[in-house]
C-alpha cells in the first residue's frame, strides 16, 4: 500500500471509506442549500441523515449532484430581502428522571430543555452545527441542565438563577465559521452548566502534567 505524501495528500476517491470529515463538507454544502432556497426542509433533512450514514464517498456525491458545490464551504446568509428557514426545534423534558442526548446527532437553532427535579446533559462535542447560531432554552427547577460544547466556538450566558445557578463561562473564537451557543432560560434552586469537553490527546497530557486533575473531570 503506498503510503507517500503525495499519496496522501490527494483528494479521495469515490471508492474510499468516508471520513467524518468529508460527512461534514458535504452537510454544509446540504446546509448551505437549504438556506438559499435550493432544497425544501424535507429534502434537506433526507439527505443529511443519508450523509451522516454514508460509509464511501460515492454515497455522498450524489447528495450534492444537482448543487453548487463551492470551493470552501462556510456558512453564507440569505440574500438580502429573502426569508430565511426556521430554525429546527428540538426538545429534551426530564420529570424525575434524567435525559441524554450524545454522540454524532444533528442539532438544529433551538432547543429546549426542561428538567423538573429531574436531569438533562447536552452533550455537542460531536453533534453536527445546521445553524450558525444554536439557542438552547433551559428551565430547571430542583434539578440540573449539564451541557457539554467542543471547543473553539463560542458561548454565551442570558440565563438567570433564582435560589440556584448558571455557571456559563462565555467564550469567543476568532473563526467566522464557527458556531456560536446562546443559553437563556431559568434555574430556580437548580443548577446549570455549560463546560468544555476538551480532546482526548490533550485531556491526557494535560492530566500527565497535573495528576491531581485527575479527581476534577
């Protein structure tokens, strides 16, 4: 098998495994085109799902056949004067109980968390961005809302706490392309957070260097 850099360095062919990158290129082309207009929200969601479960690349490519594909893909805005799509809504509710939602999902503009001496935990290190903006509207009474962004996007806090807390530390990133998380809502002698989930190369050598940190994730 030749594993030279120019080998490596080529672009992949449709016979090669897809990566989760080359998923992700290609739902921000679908993303892109529903956002001007080119593809209705049934269409939209039917090929990202299809995307997310390609395993070769020659799965993706007939997704953006009859698509502009642009050179880099970043987000671009409606045109001027256009109506924009509604954000996806999506909702999580934990009565005496607790709710999770993990690992590779799609997370559209808005969600909904509601935790009522119950728990909720947001996990979006590896969700998939529809948006470039994601408002996530939390309540919680004698419960908690524990939420977990990647890093390198940016947060930020419209949440109150009434006899309870929100421990969002907001953060900004110099990417134009990054999203950005905005977390409102109420915690009334309950609790929310918003925490880092760092990789897990630097998650380890960062412990290597301090041992005791170890008691702290």
């Amino acid at each position: 098998m030749d594993n030279s850099p120019e080998r490596r360095s080529q672009p992949p062919t449709p016979e090669l495994r897809a990566s989760d990158a080359d998923r992700d290129r290609y739902v921000n082309i679908l993303r892109d085109a529903l956002a001007e207009g080119r593809l209705t929200s049934d269409e939209h969601a039917e090929r990202v799902d299809a995307a997310l479960a390609a395993k070769t690349v020659s799965e993706l490519e007939p997704l953006v056949r009859d698509l502009p594909v642009p050179t880099a893909t970043t987000y671009r805005p409606a045109a001027t004067g256009a109506v924009p799509p509604r954000p996806a809504k999506s909702n999580m509710f934990a009565f005496w109980s607790s709710s999770t939602r993990k690992g590779r999902w799609r997370a559209g503009g808005r969600l909904n968390a509601v935790a009522i001496m119950g728990g909720i935990v947001v996990d979006l290190t590896e969700a998939v961005f529809e948006e470039p903006e994601m408002v996530i509207n939390v309540f919680t009474m004698w419960g908690g809302v524990d939420i977990k962004i990647p890093e390198g996007v940016t947060v930020r806090d419209h949440g109150l706490g009434i006899m309870g807390g929100f421990e969002v530390h907001e953060q900004y990133t110099d990417d134009p392309n990054a999203p950005t998380i905005v977390v409102k809502g109420v915690a009334i002698m309950g609790g929310v957070t918003v925490r880092v989930k760092r990789r897990k190369d630097q998650r380890k050598r960062g412990l290597e260097g301090d041992p005791f940190r170890k008691h702290l994730d």
